[in-house]
C-alpha cells in the first residue's frame, strides 16, 4: 500500500557497511518479518515490513534496542491483500445509519489509518475470514489476475456491498438477517447490503407477517423473534404458526 520511490532494495554498497550490518541485525531482533532497504539516492535506511506489529511499536523497539543505529531511520508498514480486505470489511460494517447509503470511506488510505494502532491485523470471525476470502477472489476474478490492488479490494467492498460477497462466499445467517436479506430490497433497507446492518426484530416480523407467500424458512425465522419483540404479537405468532402447519408436507 505505502511505497517508497527512492528505495532501491536492500544493498551493502553504502558509506557505511558496518552500520548496514548493524542495522540489519536490529531489524531481525525487532521482529523476523523485517527488512532494512537502503536508498542510495537519499543514504536514508528504511525498516520495511507487511501487517505485523505498529509502527510505534517497531520504531520503540528499535529505540530501545540500539538507539544510536535507530538514529534517522524510516518505518514502512505495508499490508497484505487479507489486511486490506478485512479493514475495509470493518470499515464498511462500522458506518453508522445516517451514512448507510453512501457508507464510510472506503479508500487504501482510510484502511492504513484503520489499522495504524492494531498490530498483526487478522479475522476475529469466521464471517470475517468468509468475507476476506470473498472481497480477494471477487478482485482477482473482476481483473482476471492473481494479485489483488488496495484500492481495486476498496472499490469492491464500498461498491458491491457486503451482503452480496457474504452470500456467495457462503456465510450462515442469523433468523434476523435471513429475513432481512430477503425484504431488504423491498423495504428500502441499503445497509444490509452494504454494511449487513439487519432491520429491527418488528420490521423483520411484520415483514413475513404481511407477505402472504412466505417460505417455510421465513415463516420459522420470524418465529424465533418473538422474544426480540418489544410488544406481545399472540395473535400474529398464531396466524404464521397456522399458516405454517398448513404448507404442503405437514401431512
């Protein structure tokens, strides 16, 4: 994501081998993942590398370690394609309601901030590690490539939506969001697609409620909400579980 055009890779050819040397057993007792690039068109040292710790940590770490060759360094903190994918999943679930159309911005950028604190960003969730596996392969495929751009994995996540990637990598509902995934279109209710934000437990109710051809599986969805509901709904809860003994199949 972050990229350095003056950096000409690692290199011993520097004024000061020694401190080349130095520098590069400071970066492997920093952490393993680390590289120390030389510039030689600036003489400035760089530690580089992908996901793993902050840079506040690396860059304490290194202060402590050996402060004199930490002297004038630069940190670089690159991220993987899953690191990008999973911020900007997180990203797009955290937008608040008043923003659920247009949603929080979705940029490379924005996701380098996201996790500019959190240290080896990973998926907490099997939902989440679904959802990065989902935003990647859907990239690739888009772009017929084997490599995913930051911000081709952005414009994804922000354009497509969450809900549609969730589906076709598998995801398992809730009651709720099954029912919500189904009216969603027909209640104008965008953040479900974009952000999974499921409608309320009555909406979701009074959506099956009304529907008088309702499947099976969301005649028994709705039921499971009735201790979600705020206010008693007998009559109603008697009406579905009715039309539910009445479906082909019950004998």
């Amino acid at each position: 994501m972050t990229s350095d055009p003056t950096d000409s890779g690692p290199t011993d050819c520097c004024p000061d081998c020694g401190r080349a040397t130095r520098l590069r057993r400071l970066a492997a007792a920093v952490d393993g993942t680390i590289e120390a690039e030389h510039s030689g068109s600036t003489g400035v040292w760089t530690f580089v590398w992908t996901d793993g710790p902050t840079i506040e940590q690396v860059r304490s770490a290194a202060r402590e370690a050996d402060p004199d060759a930490a002297e004038g360094l630069r940190y670089i903190r690159r991220f993987s394609e899953d690191a990008v994918a999973l911020g900007a999943v997180r990203l797009a679930v955290a937008t608040t309601p008043a923003d659920a159309r247009r949603r929080t911005e979705i940029t490379p950028r924005a996701v380098e901030e996201f996790w500019r604190e959190v240290p080896l960003p990973s998926p907490c969730t099997e939902r989440e590690r679904r959802l990065v596996y989902a935003v990647v392969y859907q990239v690739r495929d888009d772009h017929r490539r084997n490599w995913a751009d930051p911000d081709d994995i952005c414009r994804t996540v922000a354009q497509v939506g969450l809900a549609p990637l969730l589906r076709r990598a598998g995801g398992q509902l809730t009651p709720l969001e099954t029912l919500t995934a189904h009216y969603a279109a027909t209640h104008a209710h965008p953040a479900w697609r974009y952000r999974l934000a499921p409608m309320t437990a009555t909406t979701a109710f009074q959506a099956v409620r009304d529907d008088p051809k309702a499947t099976r599986e969301l005649l028994v969805a709705a039921l499971t909400l009735l201790p979600a509901l705020p206010e008693p709904c007998d009559s109603s809860a008697a009406e579905l579980r009715t039309r539910l003994t009445r479906m082909p199949g019950n004998g």
